[in-house]
C-alpha cells in the first residue's frame, strides 16, 4: 500500500495542496499553508457489498415531543438559544479575545451546576489557579462545578467516558484541543477538526451538552474551516467592541430555535448583566435636535428593537470621497446614496459620508433603508427628524418603498417606548386587513423616496420622480 503523502493545508479555509505556495487559491490569503499528515483512514463500508446493517426509513407523518431544555439561569441566553440547552446538542460560541466569552460561559456554567446538575468545564488556555481567579471576582466560587486545565484530546475523552450523569461540558477553547494521533499544530485545520468531531461524538452518545468556544479571524469570522459550523447544532457570536461596555450575542444558526436571536448584555466589574429592555438602552443617550438622526424600528429574530441611526456628511478635502460604515453594509449604503441621488435629486456624491449604528448593533435587515435614508438626508439638509418618530422601510432602486414584515410587532415596541408618530411603507391588505396600529401612534406612509425628501428639503431640493 502507498504511503499517504503530507499535504498543505490552508488555515483560513481548509483548501488542500500537494505542494507549498505562498498564496491559496481558494480564499486568496497568504502564508497560510500548513504541512499537515493526512488522516489514516480505514477501507468504509461503503467499499465492500453487505458490510452494514439496514437504515430504517420512515414517513413524514408523525409526532416527536420538542426537546427537553436545561435552563442556563440567564434569560438572554436561554432566549439565544431557544429557551436553554439540549441535551446531546454541540454549541459554537465566537467572537474578539477579551469580549466575554469565558466569562458569560463561567456564570452560566455556574448557575448550572449550582441547579444540580453535573457540569464539566474544560480550560486550555488557563490554569486552574486563573479561572478561580475569575469565579472569584464574580462571586462564583460557591457553585459545585468541576474544573479542570487539560489540552490533550485522549486525556479529556478518557475523563469524560467515567462521567455517567454529565449535564453540560465547556471546552475552551477548541483551538488548544489537540490530538497526538495528527503531526500538525495545535489550532490547525486538521486538528479542530478531528477534536470537534470526537467530541460532538461523543456528546451525542453520552447525552450532554457540549459547548466549543472558538478564536476568530482578523475579518470576524470563527478561525479554522467552514465544516466545523456545519457540524455544530448552533453557532453564536459575540458582537461589540471591548472598549464599549454592551455585548450582543447573536445566534447565526441554531437547529433547536429562532437564527438571528440576539440576546443583550453590559460588562460590568462581576461580569456580563442581561439587559432587559435592549431598546431603552439603545436609546438612552439619543438627543432628538441634532440632524442626521433617525430611530429605525427593527426585528432581531423575533424580537423587536429601537436603535438610533447616526449619519454625518463633510466636504471632501479632495480625491475620492470617503465612505465610512459601522454596523451597516457598505455596499447597501452605496446603493441608498444612488437611489437619492438618481430619482430624488439629492446631491450627496462630493462629501464623505460616515454613516453609525449606535449602541454596537450591527443591522442587517434591508427594513433599514428608510431610517438611513432619513438620516442622510437630514444630515444633507442640516435639518433634524421628528424626535417622535420612528422609520421603517426597504427600499428598492427605482425609489419604491417596499413592506416589510413584522409591522405591528415594530409599531408596538415604538409605542412601548413613548413614540407617537412612523414612518413606513404603504400599508397592503393581505387576507382582507390591512395591518392595524396601535393606539396613540400616527402612521405616514409613504411609496417613494421622493415624498421622504420633500418633508426635510421641500424648498431647498425638488425630488423628482423616475421619468419625471
């Protein structure tokens, strides 16, 4: 039999090489390739006839029971998650170093444990003596949970198969996990990805939940190759800046509950605190008077949330104007400056433009164009928005403002917070009802960009219409 030869693997993407090469290919990073050995793999059953037992195929008519939660004793989790954790289920927790992760994943551990259940958690970038350290400075040291510093993937199996009642097990993190079975590195593709899949194998068999925290990349993006999201039950990401004091944790894919749930918290000297009411925070520092203002109304999972859209516009000194977005798409905003533009008459093309999200919330929803437009006019106009008025609309590239869904749930949590006028599209009855607003709000609605820049600029700009 021929010996397997050692290829080169790339530690951004996973893509294989037989040979070295300074740049991949496939995602077009450089230095990133790897000698990695090859995984030994035995003949499958697949290559021999009669080698394994029959799948029993079933119908689509049926009932299963949901599965049963285990509470973690922190709402804005449970919500991320779907309502706790389940149990034989693999969790993915990313995000920035020094953003929270071991710390809200030490509370809920320890609220875990201390409801009774049997929780394991598993430190291989800290001793023991540290993560005391931090159980101590949140006020955790009382919780039964068992800990233990460990990095050698048979060390961590051959503990975990002589648990019999294990609820919950955290690894962190998955990148300091390796297996001596593999010649490459610690963190490698090769290696994350046979130590995951052990271990999610054996969560499975052994019912448990098990919980990876994962590093990221300089781009955002959880480090090592894309297959480790797809074997994992659900994928979070910690969101913010670490020198902000709020942090979203965001759900990107979660077979057990709502994707793109996001749960809200604030850092504080004993740790992350659940934000309740994430629309009030949001807000709490909103002046109404300044111009390039807007409060978009809008949907994360199945929550609803008021954040402020801050839009500033500048001469440019010269050369290409700049173009500078936080927590909004580039590209979208690009596209909302040339709808204005086009088929409103607005000139916006010769100032830099910075465009913000308050509070670190990225948006991703296209039911923000309206509010950021309304910002950018504003901004353009030197004219504030209505202080009481919230915005919500997609809008598309002829200047149409086009429905969004969940319009009562985002009027409700505007009225909710003392709002009393929105804007948003032209209302269309569906089934025979036009969606009805809540008492005490007055709805604007509006079909083209051009009616939303006559309200600030009716004397100053003439909008004018696609073919006017």
């Amino acid at each position: 039999m021929a010996k397997d030869k050692n290829l080169f693997v790339c530690q951004s993407c996973g893509a294989a090489y037989p040979k070295w090469q300074g740049r991949c290919d496939a995602c077009g990073e450089w230095n990133t390739l790897t000698e990695e050995t090859p995984v030994q793999r035995g003949p499958g059953p697949a290559a021999k006839a009669g080698g394994g037992r029959r799948v029993e195929f079933v119908g689509l008519k049926g009932h299963s029971a949901p599965p049963p939660r285990i509470p973690t004793g922190i709402a804005e989790l449970d919500r991320v998650l779907g309502g706790g954790l389940v149990a034989a289920s693999a969790i993915l927790v990313g995000g920035d170093p020094g953003i929270g992760k071991s710390t809200i994943l030490l509370q809920a551990a320890a609220r875990v444990a201390s409801a009774g259940r049997r929780v394991l958690y598993v430190s291989g970038e800290e001793a023991v003596e540290q993560v005391r350290l931090r159980a101590a400075r949140l006020g955790l040291t009382d919780s039964p949970m068992a800990l233990a510093a460990a990095t050698s993937l048979r060390d961590i199996i051959a503990s975990l198969e002589q648990e019999s009642d294990a609820a919950l097990v955290v690894i962190d993190s998955i990148q300091t996990v390796w297996l001596d079975a593999l010649d490459s590195a610690p963190g490698t593709v090769a290696q994350v990805r046979a130590c995951a899949a052990e271990l999610i194998r054996l969560a499975k068999a052994r019912g448990f939940a098990i919980v990876l925290v994962g590093h990221v990349t300089k781009e955002g993006t959880l480090a090592g190759p894309r297959v480790l999201e797809h074997m994992v039950d659900a994928t979070l990401y910690f969101e913010g800046d670490r020198g902000h004091q709020f942090r979203i944790l965001r759900a990107v894919k979660n077979r057990f509950g709502a994707t793109d749930e996001i749960g809200v918290f604030e850092m504080t000297g004993t740790g992350l605190v659940e934000v309740a009411n994430p629309s009030a925070l949001f807000l709490a520092e909103r002046r109404g008077n300044v111009s390039g203002s807007a409060v978009f109304a809008g949907i994360e999972g199945t929550r609803p949330v008021l954040v402020e859209v801050q839009a500033l516009l500048s001469p440019s000194s010269g050369g290409s104007p700049r173009r500078q977005v936080v927590g909004w798409d580039s590209g979208r905003l690009s596209m909302l400056m040339a709808v204005l533009e086009s088929r409103c008459g607005l000139s916006l093309g010769q100032n830099d433009v910075y465009l913000n999200i308050a509070g670190g919330l990225r948006i991703a929803e296209p039911a923000a164009d309206l509010a950021v437009a309304a910002a950018l006019v504003s901004a353009a106009t030197d004219r504030p928005t209505d202080p009481d008025r919230v915005y919500f609309g997609e809008v598309g590239l002829s200047g149409e403002v086009r429905q969004v869904a969940q319009a009562e749930a985002r009027l409700r949590e505007a009225a909710k917070l003392g709002f009393g006028r929105a804007t948003l599209p032209r209302r269309v009855a569906r089934g025979g009802k036009a969606p009805s607003a809540p008492d005490g709000i007055a709805l604007t609605e509006t079909g083209h960009m051009a009616d939303l820049v006559a309200v600030f600029a009716e004397q100053t700009v003439k909008p004018r219409r696609a073919g006017a």
